[in-house]
C-alpha cells in the first residue's frame, strides 16, 4: 500500500540495498555501493535481525513476549 502511493506519487523506491551507515540528522543513508542518499523520510524494514537496527539503537533487543518489536526512543 505504502509503496503504491509512493510510486503514484513519483518518489523513487530502492530495493535490494545494503545500508552501511545512517545519518539521523539529514536523514540520509550511505549505501553498500558508495552511493548516499538523502530524503525527507527513511523508512528501515529490514526486521529484528537488520544490520542497520545497531547504527540507530545500539545493542538493545526490546521485543513483546510475542515477538514483536515494541519500539525504541
């Protein structure tokens, strides 16, 4: 849905892309690639085991006894 309206919209989605370091305040990402990539809004879905989750929250492993992530401040 997300990536539907973002197309519609004409905002360009990356796919497949190893995320090396991430700029908090830009925000902007540096890829695998050598490319680095700002935008309004970086959204990360990468899951639990995302080697970008250390860069932005450390070791910390907050999850519900279900499983699911409970968030990070």
């Amino acid at each position: 849905m997300l990536y539907n309206l973002a197309v519609r919209s004409g905002i360009a989605v990356e796919f497949g892309c190893r995320v090396v370091a991430v700029n908090t305040d830009g925000p902007s990402v540096t890829l695998a690639d050598g490319r680095e990539l700002h935008a309004d809004l970086v959204i990360g879905a990468a899951g639990l085991r995302s080697s970008v989750r250390p860069t932005l929250f450390g070791n910390r492993k907050e999850v519900e006894r279900d499983g699911t992530l409970t968030g990070y401040s």
